[in-house]
C-alpha cells in the first residue's frame, strides 16, 4: 500500500474516488478504484523498463494482485481486469 502513498503528486487524491473513477497522469500513469473499492495502480517501473500494476487487496488464485510486464497492452488490460475484478 505504501505506492499508493505517494500518489499525491499532482493528481487528485486517492482517497476521493468513488468505485469505478480512473484517473491517468502526464506519463501515463493510471489510478483508479475498482468496482469493490480497492485502490488500484498502473506505473512505470523506476528499476528495469516495464510497467507494475497492483491493487490494494489480498491476492486470490484467479485474480493476481500485481503484474509486472514489459508491455503497454498488457499492462492497460491487467489494469482493466483488476478494476472489475476486485
């Protein structure tokens, strides 16, 4: 939960959205809170080229609670399956 944390840089706080609200900042970068009210996230990675898409929820089998990959589509349509699923 810690990178949700430092979401506070120039968007609008996390806090605020409402179940199903997405924002996306200058580079790309995705936030939003799922269906069930999870905070999820979509950002570049700072270490190795690639995108992590997490969300704020116990993992379940069917339904990971992080993604790392290296392309763009992936991480959009892991993004999109998180805000729905959880």
């Amino acid at each position: 939960m810690v990178a949700f944390l430092r979401y506070n840089e120039g968007m609008s706080n996390m806090v605020t959205l409402q179940p199903g609200q997405v924002e996306s900042s200058d580079n790309g970068e995705r936030f939003g809170r799922s269906q069930g009210g999870h905070l999820v996230q979509l950002r570049r990675r700072r270490s190795e080229r690639g995108f992590v898409v997490t969300v704020d929820a116990d993992p379940r089998p069917e339904v990971p609670a992080e993604l790392l990959t290296h392309e763009w589509g992936a991480a959009n349509a892991a993004f999109d399956r998180l805000m729905r699923e959880y």
